[in-house]
C-alpha cells in the first residue's frame, strides 16, 4: 500500500535545518571575527616592540 496524504514533520524538520543552519552561521562568523580581532591586536603588539627596540 502507497502513503496517501501529507508526510509527517516534513515542515517541522524543514524548520529545524533552517533554524540549526544559522545557529552554525552565526557561530562561524564570531569565531573569524574574533580571530580577526586577535590578528590584530598581534599586529599591534609586533609593531609596538619594534618600534621599542629600535627607539
């Protein structure tokens, strides 16, 4: 016997990969910004002790 009808929880589960997907998103995109920041402040630091020990 074939199904008839609407499939079970295909639009929850649909809503549950969307929401999941920018959870993930939104993870990835703190976790660069922050390495970005920390680059940064490494840069920052290098340029400070070179300029120290050449001063």
């Amino acid at each position: 016997m074939a199904k008839k009808g609407q499939e079970k929880n295909t639009a929850n589960k649909a809503k549950h990969s969307k929401l999941i997907a920018q959870k993930k998103n939104k993870q990835k995109s703190k976790s660069e910004d922050r390495k970005a920041r920390l680059k940064a402040i490494v840069e920052l630091a290098k340029a400070k002790k070179d300029t120290s020990e050449n001063a």
